[in-house]
C-alpha cells in the first residue's frame, strides 16, 4: 500500500496588474502583501516602460523651448558649431532617445533603490525577496507619471529659453551648469515634491507589506526616500 505525500501549497494572493497600477491610488494592504509574497516583475516593467513615456513626453515638452546657441572661437572652423548643435539637437530634443534615457535610467535607479530597501528590510528583521523591493521601488513609477504629466503641462507656458554654447581651442564653456537653469530648477523641485508621494509608498509597504511594526517602517522608508530624492536635491544644491 502506497502513502502519498501532499503538498502543503504555497501561500499566494493573486493581483491584477491594474491592482498594481492603482495601489499607489488605493494603498491595499492585499495588494502589497500579495506584492511581498509573490512578486510579478514582468508588472513592474510595464509600469516603467508607461512612466518612461510620460516621462519622456514631459521633458520634450520642456526642452523644445530650448534654443541652443553654439559660438566657437581661436581656429575653430564655423562647421563646427553647426555639427556641435546638431549633436545637441539630436540628444536633447529627440523624444525616442528622451525615452530610452529615461527607461535606461529608471531600470538602473530603481534596482539599486530596491537593493538599498531590501537591506533595510533584511536587517531590521523583516523577510522580503529583493523582487519584492523592486516591485514596491516601482510603485512609484505612477506618481513618475503624474511627474511628466507636470512637465508637460510647464512646457506648454514656458518661454524660449536660449542655451549658449561656447567653444575655443582650449575648453568648452557652457551657459549655466549643464542645461539652464530655469529647466534644471523646475524639474528637480517638482520631483522633489512629488516624491513625497513615493515615501508614503514604500512605508505602506513596509507597514502592511513587509509587517514590520512603526518605528522601523519609518526608518526604512525615510532611508530609502532619501536615495531617492538624492539626484534631486544635489540638482538644487549645484545651482544655489
């Protein structure tokens, strides 16, 4: 007489990838527990594959008022300017390649954010699988929409702005530091406020996701956050 053995199923709570899009909108404790058990990264691409386009949007709407001056001095041939612009034309104002800059971006911040939670959860006691960090990183790709949903709408009444480009034997002198200063300000400030939203996230997250108690969520959302907003607020810094 043979014995079968069953086995015990894995616990699982199924979610949509509407449910995932929406959880930043409804904070289901269902949703981010199903997210810490059963992570479902192929939700977390797509949802950054949207915000990269909203993204990328946004910032063409921004930078088309851009007009880029370039002057060239010493024995520079004047051609130079007009490859130079080109160049600049090409990677700034190219919404395919805004795209790709944002998605390459958001791939490579996001999974090292998600490293940074995944250790912090780890070490103030909690279980997670590092997929799970990175699916609950992603969830801040919503408010990343409403981000280029905001860009957008600024670029739609900003005025041209000249960007001057000077170049000579010796260095290459740019008009503000990196794009001016008007555009570098906006978009840093705006990110910065919308990533409050992302905080909010990632210690729901931690609270009913990860359950771990308060104090520690708190900890691990603000560590977090504050890898987040970095970029940011070196942006702001480097311009005051």
């Amino acid at each position: 007489m043979g014995f079968e053995i069953e086995e015990e199923p894995s616990e699982e709570m199924p979610y949509s990838l509407k449910d995932y899009i929406l959880q930043p909108l409804r904070f289901s404790s269902e949703v981010l527990k199903g997210i810490s058990i059963s992570p479902k990264l192929k939700y977390w691409l797509i949802i950054l594959l949207i915000s990269s386009a909203f993204v990328a949007i946004g910032n063409y709407s921004m930078l088309r008022n851009l007009n880029i001056e370039i002057s060239v001095g010493g024995n520079i041939p004047e051609e130079t300017a007009t490859v130079v612009k080109g160049m600049m034309e090409l990677f700034i104002k190219n919404p395919i390649i805004l795209f790709l800059e944002s998605f390459i971006s958001g791939l490579i911040l996001q999974a090292v954010i998600a490293l940074v939670l995944f250790i912090l959860v780890k070490l103030l006691g909690s279980s997670g699988k590092y997929s799970s960090s990175l699916m609950i990183v992603g969830l801040s790709n919503v408010p990343s929409i409403i981000y280029g949903l905001f860009l957008f709408g600024l670029g739609l009444i900003m005025p041209p702005i000249t960007w001057t480009i000077s170049i000579s034997p010796r260095q290459a002198s740019f008009g503000g530091v990196g794009l001016p200063i008007e555009i570098v300000l906006q978009q840093s400030t705006l990110s910065l406020l919308i990533s409050i939203w992302t905080l909010g996230i990632i210690y729901s997250a931690c609270r009913q996701g990860f359950e771990m108690n308060r104090g520690k969520s708190l900890i691990a959302a603000l560590i977090t956050w504050l890898v987040v907003i970095a970029p940011s607020i070196y942006q702001i810094i480097s311009l005051l």
